[in-house]
C-alpha cells in the first residue's frame, strides 16, 4: 500500500515538474516549485510513516512552512519587483 502511494506522489511530481518546464509564466513556474515542496512533505510523511518514526513528520512541518514563506515571497518579488523592506 505504501508503495502504491509513493508510486503515486513520485509520478504526480513528474508532471509538476512538467509543469514547470512548460509554464508560459513565472507565476505557473512559481507555483509548480510550491507543489513539487509540498510532494516533499508527503514523502516525508509516507517515509516516516513507514519507518515508524515521528521525526520525519517534524520536518516535513518545517519544510512546509518554509516552502509557503518562501512561495510568498517569489510571488511578491515578481508581482512588485522589490522586497519586502525596499520603499
């Protein structure tokens, strides 16, 4: 069961990163990257699922938060074209 779960994720990647490539904008490329980190959480989580451990779920938690900040902050840069503290 594991593995057609992992099977799934792994094959639903390959098209975000599909995705990706083909995108005609930076946002669809943007939000590609922010799918393709969240497959990275699921597979953290089947991993540690799997192996019967609580820490993969941890990182997976702190992966995630970081890939949405980090998704936030792309989308701002290419929408304003300045950071967060320029005026």
């Amino acid at each position: 069961m594991i593995f057609a779960a992992v099977l799934g994720v792994v094959t639903s990647m390959s098209m975000v990163i599909l995705r990706g490539i083909l995108g005609p904008t930076a946002f669809d490329r943007i939000l590609s990257l922010n799918m393709f980190g969240t497959h990275v959480v699921v597979l953290a989580v089947l991993a540690g699922h799997f192996m019967g451990t609580e820490f993969f779920l941890d990182i997976a938690m702190t992966y995630a938060l970081i890939n949405f900040i980090t998704t936030i902050a792309f989308l701002r840069y290419f929408k304003y074209g300045i950071s967060v503290g320029d005026k």
